[in-house]
C-alpha cells in the first residue's frame, strides 16, 4: 500500500514589543536573569495583567498577512497546568475565540503553487526558561534547576496551519515563507537560533486516497529549518514502518533528536492535555474594530509572495526574483529605482543579486549604506549594453561608483576603461593587423573562422585591450569577406 | 493602638500590628498638617487592612501557612490610595484562609472572636476587619467581599459594611480569591463613614483591566436627602426556612419604619435566588484553583522540598493549603475538569446570567432590594465547622450580589434578645452606590444603633 503523509505545522513567534504582553516589562534577549521582571510576570500574589496593544496589533498584521479574518471580539482564556517556569502555573492564551482565523498562504514547491490554510492565529504569553545543571542539561537526574523570567510574559503569537502539507519539503518550505512573512512586517527578530521562532509538527499519514486523518504524532525541538524537514522525512518514514509491519501509530508526542536523526516518545505526563481551559476574568474581551482593522491593514508592507510574483511579472526569472526578494529592503528599492530609471528588470536583478550584494559582503558595510543610486545602475547597465565598457571594465566601474567616486561615466572615463569605439581609429588599427598577417586572410578564405578570433586578439594587443571587441570583429569580417 | 493593647487577647483581630509603620504614618500626617497640608477625609485616621491586601514591606499571608512569612514588594493600589489620602495603617487583620469562609475559623494563624461575645465567631471571610471595627482598634477597615466576606461579617459585629460595584475598586494587589466576583469594600461605624472610606479607594485604576471608566457616582452627596417616594422591594426568597425568628422580625420592623418614613415597599421574588448559592459553589471555586495555582513552592512562600518538581509543589500544596482551600481547589478543578465542564462551571454561568436578568427584572419595578445580612446572629465557634454545608448557607442572602457584581451594603439594626447584632442589607443596582447610600443613611437613623460591644467592658 502506499501512503500519503499529512502536515499540520504550528508556528510560535515571538513578539518584538517594547513591553511584555501583560505588563510593563522590557522585551529582550539575554542579560542578567530575572532583571526583566514585575510583580505581573513574577506571579506575585495579587498582581494582574493588563493587555499590549501593540502586540494585538502585530497579530493583527501577521494574521492579515495571511488572508485571515480578524474577530470581531476576542477573548483570553487560561491554560492550566504546573510547570516550574511557568509563574501562575497558569498561560494567559486563546482558546474558542482566536484574534486571527481562516486564511492560507501559498508556497511554491518543485515550480507549483500550494494554497496551505491558515486554522488561526492566537495570542498568548511565553514561559520562563528552565536550566538544568549537570547531567547534561537533560531534566533527569539533574543536580537543579535555574529559572530565569525574563521571557515570562513575552507576546507570543501561535499560528496553527490546517493539515495541508504533504511532504518534509512542503512542511520546510512553509516554514521559511512564514518566518520571512513575519521578518518583513517587522513583528519579530524571527530568529531560529534565538528561539524568537519555535516550530512544532503534527504529522500522520494515511492510505493514498482516504481522506479520514489518521492518528497524528506531534513533534518537537526542531531548531532549523533543515531539522524541521529531516524531523519529518523521519517521522514520516517512521510511521509508514510502523504500519506496514502491522504496528498501529500513537497519538504522542516525540523528540527530535538532531544529532542521532531520529525522533524519540517524550515521557508525557498523566493528564497533562486536560488545561482546564476558562475565560480569564481579570481580562475584558478585545474588541477589533473595523476601523483599527483597516488601519493595521494600510500600514502592511509589500509581502515576499506578492513582490515575487511582481518581479516575475516585470520579466525577472524565478530564481533571481526568488533572491532579489529575500534581500534588504534598502537593496530591493535600489531594483525598483533602477527599473524606473530604464533599466531592464533582469539586468538590474542580476547586477543587484551579484556583484552588488558580493561587494556589500566584502566591504562588510550595511546596505542602506550603499553609494549607489537606481538612476546609476541603469546608466552602467546602459553602459554595457551600449558596448561602451566590457562587462569586466563594468565590474571595476560598479566597485568605483560603489567607492563614492562619482558616476558610471566619470568613472569610467577616470579609471580609463571607456572602450575604443571610434570607427576611424579602429580600422587604422585593423588594417594595419591585416597587413601584418596576410596568411590569415588565406585560411579565412579557406574556410578556416577560428582566424578571426585569433585578428581580434591581435588588434586588442595593439590596443592595449580599450578597443570594442565586437566592434573590431565585424571590421575583420568585414574587411577579409570584401 | 492602646485599644488593640487592651483587646486582641481576647479578639486576635489581627495578624500583625504595623505599631512603628503606624506610628512613622501618625507622626507624618501629624507633620503634614502642621505644614497645612490636608490630605482629606482619612488624613490620620487609623484604619486596618485585611490581610489578603498586598502591603510594601509588611508581611502579608491570606491567613494560609503557605504565604508565611511573605513579604510583598509592592502594595496594592488600595493601600496606595490610603497612604496617599493620610490614611495610618494600624495592621493586617484576620481572616479565614484565601478569605474562604465565613466564621474566620478557617485562619491557619487561630480565630478571631465576636467582640460582642467572646465565645462566637465575628463571621468571615473578613472577621478580623468587622472586629477590629466594632472593638474601635480601628475606625475603619477594609475587607473584600467574594460571596458577603464582608457585609456578613459586619452584620455579625453590628457596624456597616459594604461591597462596591464591581470593577469600581482595583483589585491590583489583592490575592485573588474568585477574580470575576472579588471586591473590596470599607468597614466603619456609621454609613457616612462607610460613604467617605469609599470614596477614598475607588476609581478608575489603569493596572486592573476590569476597572471602570466611566463617571463614579457620588454617595456622600446622598446621605441626608431621606427615602420619601423611593420603591423598596423585600426579596421573598430571603426570609423562611433557615431565618432567625430575631432577624425577621428586625427586618419587618424595619420595612414597615421606612415605609412609615415615605418609602413604597413592595414584595418581589428573584427565584434564581435559591440557585445562587449553588452556581457560586462552582463558579467561585473553579476560579480560586487557577488563581491559587500559583502558590507552589516554587518562587515565594512556603516549600517543602521532594524528589522531583512535582513532589515538591504536591507536597507545598498540601501542607501549604488547610482544609477548606483543599476542599474549594478540589471541587473548582473538577468542575473545569473536560468532561464535567458544561454540566458544572458551563451551567453556573448559565445560572449567573440568569440572576443578573432576574435583578434587571426586579430593578424596574424598584430602586432597591433590601433582606436580612445574614440568616443567623453571630453563631457559637465551632458550630458549623464540621458541616460546610451550614456553613455555606452563611451567605446566602449576600453571593447575589457578587454574581450580578452589584453594590450592596450591611447596615446595623438592633439587637436579639442575647444581645447579638443584626444587620439589614440594601441592595441597589449597578453603580447605584448612591441610592443605596441614601437608604442606608435612613436605615441608620430609623434603627439608632449603637456600637456597644462586650469586649470593651472588660477590657476598659
């Protein structure tokens, strides 16, 4: 029999508010622990939590983003449970009624659309972080524990995708084009190795054909993108061996393992999946008006999906808009300007993709830094076409221009790599080649082309390599043919 | 504080006695006005907190042995307010563990006694604060009030005591017994005392989300201006079976003085009433096992260490928590439980809704509804500790309130024929603070009660 695999991802992403979700705590990474704390994040008795509103807002534009609805009202709920890092032994969350429901988000995989539905998009608060001494940092068999709060109260918003990914390479490539949804509205550092991005896996699979779901086994501590695809090529694999040795799946939750490459059962504790779930009194319902809506909505910027389908659309091919796209906004206005400055969509994508972006890495500066101007990097593009520098004088010229020496032509014209167009000039100079090598012109008659690359050569030596080489091979030809 | 001297050996109204805060505070507003500088109605007046109000620097418990020895780092807006008013903080008052109770009985740190007769309780949850009142170790304390911890414990000691509308007074830095019906509220001598004490802590407070925004009413303003052609509903469903004959018959008494006084009285019935205290037992509970979750040995207050995390906070808990907090945490996690939640906490909400409708109903015939405080006069320590069923039914003529989060206020009325204070409750609608001021200030001076408490005999 054969199976088909079935994917539901659910995303956590760290806010990057000024202040944490329910108190006036700094938002940050590292420092002294326990230094970012109030009585609110502590769970100091009698404290209580009042709501962000910048953080509503940045769910608001995630979820939008994502062609989601927006509720109208929305409500917390409390999510029991005891955990050491966990202050209230309580998480402020949603439960029936999300801030953010039904939209998708389309991925491109092997050069085809998938629409992957959104479930929801809910708001909640991050946990302390446990350290675990001594054996390992596993929890067994520690010596003790540090517990640290300053994530403790931290916004964090949960997007659940519907069970519509099919494959590990789905699953990865869904993955990064949230995380780059997120990075571009700017709501979050959406750092893997910060942990300001989180990624749990719910996969299952089923007989190809049947649309029941079967029994799903989530998966955690995925760090990476790559983890995130391996984890669950493995657990899909996994399964399909299960079953087919007449095993039956589990619903559990499994341990990635990256360094063996295997996922492993966690020990789940007893009852630990009933939270108790009420409405948190000490919060009032949110109410999203449509105005506030529709303001989030005005401020959205351009997302990746949508600038790469303009790219393409504007002549760029798929995989240079593809990199254009993910590259600093600074260097992606420049695309724009040049555009509108004439320039040819592919050339300026490629100049930006290439030697631009190489030249930034090398000198190690930030791209909003960069001395170069649309209307510049379509007067070398221009340049190029026109013949009037070589596409390796051209290179030398961009790293002038990218050096604050002035524009493409002063340029030019001061590093001396203007090719040597004038036709008075040139064909002095081929006639005297010719004269010098009246063999060639035999074999040339005798059918022999490679002559002419070899005319070229010699009339660009006499030059001292400034002639135009195509403008010298049409006067050989010319010349031999006549 | 020479009064708390002579009586807390026999009352243990309080758990700590703030003597050099206090002092430090006399002698500050003693300062203040020397320098011209009134802080208004509670400049220098000495008042008491109970102790599930969270105060900077002084130890605060909730009278449970899992918070011994814990000393908040900030105080609740509440003590804020007073400070700043000039207020001097005497101490923490008694009161039963988490406020769940009604006789102070469940205090891990002893009883409190009803000053009126030593061998009774002051009622509960806040015992010490209605004690300390009557004893005048304070002129007036604050308590808060979840299903009556505050009006029936005034009623038992015979001064006013009152909860406010809900959201009207920050909850911040309150330890949070019930979040939805929690409310503190002034215990005084007089109900123009109570009037001032209130207007003294509430208002809008932007660190609690369920604070109100709106225009407060303005109580004070009200006292004098008598009850001639307001409408008063008697509840029908608070009276009967369970209803001393003393307190029914000071309550008849005193609708037919009013009705003499100008006012229309009326009988209505709030059938929900007789489910109220069902719906509570569920509702207030279910909310009191996640606020005290956090009460795990974990970051403050008592640990009893174990082998693992979860040992540890099982055996916190279970040594931390005394019986009646076990039993409310018990019952509030099963009825959240997956399975049970729709028939238990779904169908208490369901009640709640319905009581708030019956009150809306009631409400357009009538400006207020008025019943006993209490079903009962102070009762013997120990009566109803072995029953908690009995003991619930303390407050049964007080958890509508809380459910509809309505003001209502206890107002002393007379005395049974033991010599026990009766109290007579005034309820009014939604921000109604004032017209139900404006009745109790009748009420006050119908009844010409006077605060006489036995302690002070021996004690003088």
């Amino acid at each position: 029999m054969s199976w088909e695999p079935v994917i539901g991802i659910e995303v956590h992403v760290e806010l990057m508010t000024d202040s944490k979700m329910f108190c006036g705590c700094a938002v940050d990474f590292g420092g002294e622990p326990n230094t970012r704390v109030c009585p609110t994040c502590l769970g100091l008795p009698g404290a209580l939590p009042v709501t962000n509103r910048v953080a509503i807002e940045s769910i608001m534009a995630i979820g939008l983003a994502l062609d989601c609805e927006v509720s109208d009202r929305s409500v917390f709920h409390r999510k029991n449970y005891f955990y050491a890092d966990l202050p209230k032994n309580f998480q402020i969350s949603q439960f029936d009624v999300p801030v953010c429901h039904d939209g998708h988000l389309d991925i491109e995989v092997d050069g085809e659309t998938r629409r992957i539905g959104i479930e929801r998009a809910h708001m909640e608060e991050d946990t302390g972080k446990s350290t675990h001494l001594g054996a390992g940092g596993r929890i067994h068999a520690a010596e003790g524990t540090l517990l640290d709060f300053n994530r403790s109260g931290v916004p964090l918003v949960e997007v659940v995708s519907r069970p519509d990914l099919r494959s590990a390479t789905e699953s990865r490539v869904y993955a990064q084009e949230l995380r780059s949804i997120v990075a571009e509205l700017g709501v979050s550092d959406a750092r893997l190795e910060e942990g300001s991005i989180r990624f749990d896996a719910n996969v299952s699979i089923r007989p190809d054909g049947d649309h029941a779901l079967g029994t799903k086994v989530e998966i955690k501590n995925m760090n990476s993108f790559r983890s995130l695809e391996r984890a669950i090529a493995f657990e899909i694999e996994r399964q399909i061996g299960v079953v087919d040795s007449g095993g039956e799946v589990i619903q559990e939750t499994r341990h990635w393992d990256e360094e063996t490459g295997v996922t492993h059962s966690m020990r789940v504790k007893e009852g630990s999946s009933d939270y108790r779930y009420f409405t948190e009194p000490d919060l009032v319902p949110m109410v999203m008006t449509t105005e506030w809506v529709a303001a989030i909505e005005q401020r959205l910027p351009e997302l990746p999906g949508h600038r790469r389908a303009r790219y393409a659309a504007q002549g760029v091919a798929e995989g240079t808009a593809g990199v254009l796209s993910a590259l600093d906004a600074d260097l992606r206005r420049l695309y724009d300007e040049a555009v509108l400055s004439g320039a040819s969509p592919q050339s300026a994508a490629n100049w930006i993709t290439g030697e631009v972006v190489a030249w930034v890495r090398k000198a190690g500066i930030e791209a909003r830094e960069v001395a170069l101007d649309g209307p510049s990097l379509a007067e070398l593009i221009e340049m190029v076409d026109e013949g009037s520098v070589s596409s390796s004088a051209a290179k030398e010229v961009l790293d002038g221009v990218l050096s604050g020496e002035g524009r493409p032509r002063e340029v030019a014209d001061q590093r001396d790599l203007l090719q040597m167009r004038d036709a008075g000039t040139l064909e002095k100079a081929v006639a005297e080649v010719l004269a010098a090598h009246p063999r060639a012109i035999e074999e040339f008659g005798a059918g022999e082309e490679k002559v002419v690359g070899f005319l070229v050569g010699q009339v660009m030596k006499a030059t001292d390599g400034k002639a135009d080489p195509r403008l010298v091979n049409q006067l050989i030809r010319e010349r031999m043919s006549g | 504080m020479d009064i708390a001297s002579r009586t807390e050996a026999q009352l243990h109204a309080f758990l700590t006695i703030d003597g050099q805060g206090a002092r430090e505070a006399a002698r500050q507003a003693d300062a203040d006005l020397a320098d011209g500088i009134d802080r208004g109605p509670l400049h220098g007046i000495p008042v008491a907190l109970k102790d599930n109000m969270c105060t900077r620097g002084v130890e605060t418990t909730a009278a449970s042995q899992i918070l011994a020895g814990y000393i908040p780092p900030y105080d609740a807006t509440v003590v804020t307010r007073l400070r700043s008013g000039g207020a001097v903080i005497v101490g923490k008052t008694n009161l039963d563990e988490f406020a769940m109770g009604s006789s102070t009985e469940n205090s891990a740190y002893g009883t409190t006694y009803n000053p009126w007769d030593l061998s009774r309780v002051p009622g509960g949850s806040s015992g010490g604060s209605a004690a300390s009142v009557a004893a005048g170790s304070s002129l007036l304390a604050f308590g808060s009030d979840t299903g009556g911890s505050i009006r029936q414990p005034a009623s038992l000691c015979g001064v006013v005591g009152m909860k406010p509308t809900y959201g009207t007074v920050s909850r911040y830095g309150l330890i949070a017994f019930a979040s939805s019906l929690d409310q503190i509220g002034p215990f005084a001598r007089t109900v123009g005392d109570s009037a001032l004490a209130l207007a003294s802590i509430w208002g809008y407070d932007p660190l609690d989300s369920t604070s109100y925004q709106g225009e407060y009413p303005n109580p004070d303003a009200s006292l004098d201006r008598g009850v001639d052609g307001l409408r008063i509903g008697v509840v029908t469903e608070l009276s009967g079976d369970g209803f001393e004959p003393a307190v029914e018959a000071a309550t008849t008494d005193m609708v037919a003085r009013l009705e003499k006084a100008g006012v229309k009285v009326s009988e209505v019935s709030l059938p929900t009433f007789d489910i109220a205290l069902s719906a509570y037992y569920l509702i207030a509970p279910a909310e009191a096992s996640s606020n005290l979750a956090r009460f795990d040995g974990i970051r403050y207050g008592l640990r009893v260490d174990g082998a693992t995390t979860e040992e540890l906070m099982a055996r916190t808990r279970a040594e931390g928590f005394g019986p009646e907090v076990t039993r409310r945490v018990l019952l509030g996690t099963y009825s959240l439980s997956a399975g049970y939640y729709d028939a238990f906490y779904g169908q208490a909400q369901r009640v709640r809704a319905a009581i708030q409708e019956d009150f809306a109903r009631a409400y357009e015939q009538v400006d207020v509804l008025v019943s006993p405080t209490s079903p009962t006069v102070a009762f013997e320590a120990g009566a109803r500790t072995a029953d908690p069923l009995a003991m619930y039914l303390s407050d049964i003529c007080n958890i509508p309130a809380n459910m509809a989060g309505h003001p209502a206020i206890s107002v002393p009325v007379g005395l049974d024929e033991a010599g026990l204070p009766i109290g007579f409750q005034v309820m009014a609608p939604a921000l109604g603070e004032e017209v139900m001021y404006q009745v109790a200030a009748e009420v006050e001076r119908l009844a010409g009660f006077e605060i006489s408490p036995r302690v002070l005999e021996g004690a003088a």
